[in-house]
C-alpha cells in the first residue's frame, strides 16, 4: 500500500441544526481508486468538498497531500484535480478555448489538444459550451479536473447522466488515471460501478462510515448467500432441493425458483440434483450478493429508497 | 502575487466573451452611439441660444461618452459577474490556482478596453459624423478618460462583491442606472436642471464624468477639474478597498 495522500480525522460538518457528516475518519493510499457510496444527501459531495477545501469543517483535520486544505489552497490546487457534481462555464465559451485558458492558471499542464483528443472531444473544439450534449460537457469538466495532470483527482459522481456506453469508458479512462501512478477519490450511487472499479469502498449513510473496505472484504463480512435461479415448467416437487445440504430455503412462484444457500459446491449439489430427479429445468443463473446487498444489511433499507 | 500567464489569457477570453454577446454589447456599446445619432437627426447641432450658442450636440457629447461607463460600471459588469457567481462559472475557477485579484484584475482590464472603445467611437462620430468642435488636448481627455473608467470600474466591483445573484444586479442596476443616467446630465445637459435636480445631482459620481469630459473637450486643463478628480479618484480608492475585502468566489 501507498503512503497516505488523504487523511481525513474526526471531521464534523453542520449546516444550522442539521449534521450533514457526523464525525468520520479515513485515509485515502496513493494509487488507489477510492470510491465513497450511499443514497441522496448522505454527504458525500460535503466530504469531498471539506477535502478539497472548498467547504470548511466545523471539527476534525484534513491532510491533502501533507497540506492543509483551504488554508495551503494555491499550491494544493496545482496538485489536485477537480470534477464537480454540478459544474458551470460561460454558455459562449469554446471547448478548445476553455482548455487553453485553464491550461494557463497552472505552472505544469499538459498538451490540452492530446486531453481533448483522448477525450473524444476534438470535433467539438470550436463548439459553444452551451451546444455541447450533458456527456460532452461532463467530459470537458473531466478534462479541465485533468488538465494540471493532478496527483489526485476528485470526481462527485463523474458517471451519473452518461448512457452506458459513454460509462464504460469513463471507467476505462478512470483506471488508466490509476495505471499512471494517480490516486482517485470518486462518489457514486452505482454499487456496480463501485463493485467494479474501486480498490475501496467507504459505504456511507446520513454523515456517517457505515463500512470501508475492499468490495470483495465488504461482501464476504456479510455471509450472503448465493441465489440459483432456474425456471420450470409447470411445478416441481421442490423437496430434492430443500434436502441437499447448505440450501436454507426454496421458493418457487410463476415458473421460476430461486434456490438460496452457501458454502463450497453449494451450486453443483444443486445442479445434479436437478438432473437426478429429471425435472426439466432451464435459463439457470447464480446471483452473487453484490454491494447492494452490503447496503441493504448495513442500514435495512435499498440504496434506491 | 499577479499572475501574468493566467492574467494575459483571461483578458483576452474576457473581451471574446463580451462582444460574443449581442445583447450586452448593444446596451453598453451601442445605445450610447445610438442616442447621439438620434438626437443628431432630431436636434442637430445648430448654434442654440439657450445653450449659449453652441449646438445640442456640442453640449451632449461627453454626457453620451460619460453614458458607456456608466451603464458598463452600475450593470454590465455586476450583471455579469452576479450571473457567474450564480450560475457557478467563478466555483469552476475557485477549483484552480487562479487567484481572486487575477480575476478581477483580468475583467477590470477587459472592460477598461470595452469602455474606452465605447467612449472612443462616441467622441469619434461626434467630432467627424456631426462635426463637434475639438479644443482640448488628446492626452490630457484620455487622462479623464482612464481616471473615470477605473473609478466606476472599481464601484462596478463593489456592487458585484454585494450583490448576491443576477436577478437582484438586474434591478439594482436599473434602479441606480435610470435616474443616475437622467440626474447627472448623460442625457440631459446640467444647464437646463433646476437648481434642485442641480443639488442632488452633486451626489450622483457620474455627474463628476459628465462635467471632466465636457470641460476637458473643451479645452480645459486638468488643474481646472481639481473637484472632479479629486472625487473620481476617492471613489477608485475606496472602491478599490471595498472590492478587494468583500469578493466573494460564492
Ligand atoms: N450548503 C448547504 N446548506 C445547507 N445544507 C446543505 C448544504 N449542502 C448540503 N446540505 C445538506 O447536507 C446533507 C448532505 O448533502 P450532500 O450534498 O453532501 O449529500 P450527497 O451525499 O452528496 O448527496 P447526492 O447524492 O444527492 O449528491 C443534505 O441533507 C443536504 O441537504
Ligand atoms: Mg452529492
């Protein structure tokens, strides 16, 4: 593991009455993609921002990069990357343009024509910000977050809006910001995106950490079970299955039924008791717990509610 | 710590940014030019006796000139800088190492250009379109010139700092604007104000330009205009003072 580039110590955040982050402590390892999950208004933009220093804590210290945020700003500001969950530019501002500028602010930017070319960007050089589509725009903000080619970058919800095609490859590029030796701080409501791309993963709900570890430590500390799912036809007697060893429990409702059980070769007991008892049996698919499953046992409620 | 690299290109983008939109740059740029072709069509600039025997023109010139700072200093600019304040665009540039003086610095000297742009086209027409008679000195106009841009400047960055979002600029501006622009003689001359209107417009910054620009234009020197430098440069400075202490990125 890296040294420690972020290191967050018993920060308290409150607006009037409400306790947006309510005491929570963690570190972030250089070269790792760090993901912060957890449904609307679980204050995870206020985290970042406190990070950044863009917002100020009521308690606790933030270290970025050994500087103080907010108060070291210039010079954390050259090493740091940026991407808002909402973000803003002039409507008549050009894409190119927008890039040279901010490529200026910085004592060391990068080529900013190869960022726009990498982005996929360079039709739209001379393009308006304002006629740009919402997954055009989030790339431009992507590419000025990277223009300074940061150390580490921060992204509030770098995928939200973008249709899947444009998801992917914004994970894709997210990695090869990794593979290039940076760290990245990223906030999500996806738990796939989370599961997929994030070395860890702090769950949080209503201000607090209510788990950080790798996705697959936050899955195996739950115990969940495996879910076998195949459709008959007509009905089966499902005792076969109920008697095999590891299965806790059997349903079966329109045709379909969903076995659920763990253990080691919990799947094949299952399988081969199919075929025993010469059900006629297919479309058959295992559901693995996910993150979501994490969420749900962490705070008994869906991400999505 | 002035950041020139940053400060170059911002002002550049500044201006781009500016004449890239129509709507703005007809009420700051235009409407002054406007005006004095309107009333050279209807008034013409005939040798008038209550006038004391210069034409309309001749009177109404510097107040159409003093009208492009005016308008640019008390809306334009704090328009402008509430709507991005508003909209986000100053957060986008808090997220960088650009500093809060070089953004201003960088819209002060863009709109420095734009207003003496404006003053320069409405002094240019009058004098070769309308044939206004020219007896003062170049340097010494554009001297009151530069002094008065920079003093509204810095109260157009006062009201910005202040002012919280665009919609509030909106009013305020035109709240200030209409009666500073009637009041301080832009659009009517001084001369024919009761004595009253005269009173009050004594407190109204403008009138200070109207009056440096019209007796510069005609031939005074700088030492004749002590008062109006004399406040225009207070106002820079405590404006200057103001500006720098209370701007806000959001
Ligand atoms: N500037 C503010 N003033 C007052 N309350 C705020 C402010 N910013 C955030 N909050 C409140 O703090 C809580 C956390 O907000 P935050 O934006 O950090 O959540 P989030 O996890 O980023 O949510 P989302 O997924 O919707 O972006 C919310 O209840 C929100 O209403
Ligand atoms: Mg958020």
């Amino acid at each position: 593991m890296g040294e420690k580039v972020v290191e967050v110590d018993g920060l308290v955040k409150r607006y009037g009455d409400l306790t947006a982050i309510d005491d929570i402590s963690f570190d972030i390892r250089a070269g790792e993609i760090f993901g912060m999950v957890g449904p609307n208004g679980a204050g995870k933009t206020t985290t970042v921002e406190c990070i950044e220093g863009l917002r100020r804590p009521d308690q606790g210290t933030v270290r970025v990069l050994g500087m103080r945020p907010g108060v070291d700003h210039y010079a954390l500001a050259e090493r740091i990357g940026i991407q808002f969950q909402v973000d803003a530019l002039p409507p008549r501002i050009k894409v190119g343009e927008t890039l040279d500028l901010f490529a200026h602010f910085y004592s060391n930017p990068l080529e900013w024509q190869k960022l726009l070319e990498q982005l996929g960007l360079s039709a739209k050089k001379h393009s308006p910000f304002a006629t740009l589509s919402g997954g055009q725009k989030q790339r431009l903000f992507i590419a000025l977050a990277l223009v300074n080619d940061p150390d580490l970058l921060f992204m509030d919800e770098p995928t939200t809006g973008l249709d899947p095609q444009s998801r992917r490859a914004m994970w894709g590029m997210v990695e090869d910001i990794r593979a290039r030796g940076k760290t990245v701080f990223l906030t999500t409501h996806s738990m796939e995106e989370a599961e997929r791309l994030c070395d860890r993963v702090a769950i949080m709900d209503h201000g607090r950490i209510m788990a950080l570890d790798t996705p697959d430590n936050l899955i195996a500390a739950l115990k969940a079970e495996t879910r076998v799912v195949f459709a008959v036809e007509g009905r089966m007697d499902t005792e076969v299955l109920s008697d095999i060893p590891g299965v806790t429990r059997v349903e079966q409702r329109n045709g379909r039924v969903v076995v659920h059980g763990s253990g080691s070769g919990f799947l094949g007991r299952v399988i081969s008791a199919l075929e025993s008892s010469k059900v006629s049996f297919g479309q058959l698919r295992t559901e693995e717990p996910g993150l979501e499953d994490v969420f749900l046992a962490l705070t008994g409620r869906e991400m999505r509610d | 710590m002035l950041q020139t690299r940053a400060l170059g290109k911002l002002v550049v983008v500044q201006v781009k940014l500016y004449l890239r939109e129509p709507i703005a740059v007809f009420f700051t740029l235009l409407m002054p030019v406007m005006l004095l072709v309107m009333m050279g069509f209807i008034l013409g600039n005939e040798p008038v006796s209550e006038l004391g025997g210069r034409g309309h023109l001749d009177v109404n010139l510097s107040g159409y000139a003093a009208l492009v700072i005016g308008i640019l200093g008390i809306a334009g600019v704090p328009i402008e800088t509430a709507t991005r304040r508003e909209t986000g665009v100053l957060r986008r540039f808090r997220a960088t190492p650009l500093r809060p003086l070089t953004y201003i610095a960088s819209d002060v000297l863009g709109n420095f250009a734009m207003m003496v742009l404006g003053v320069t086209v409405v002094f240019l027409l009058g004098r070769f379109g309308y044939g206004v008679r020219f007896h003062g000195s170049l340097p010494t106009l554009a001297l009151g010139v530069f002094l008065s841009a920079a003093a509204f400047l810095s109260v157009a960055y006062v009201l910005a700092s202040i002012i919280p979002t665009s919609r509030a600029a909106m009013v305020v501006g035109n709240v200030l604007l209409y009666p500073m622009l009637v009041l301080s003689g832009a659009v009517v001359p001084q001369q024919v104000m009761p004595e009253t209107v005269r009173n009050v417009a004594r407190f109204v910054p403008l009138t200070y330009v109207v009056t440096l620009f019209g007796g510069l234009w005609s031939g005074h020197g700088l030492s004749e205009h002590l008062r109006e430098i004399l406040v225009l440069g207070g106002v820079l400075i405590v404006g200057v003072a103001l500006a720098a202490w209370l701007f806000r990125w959001e």
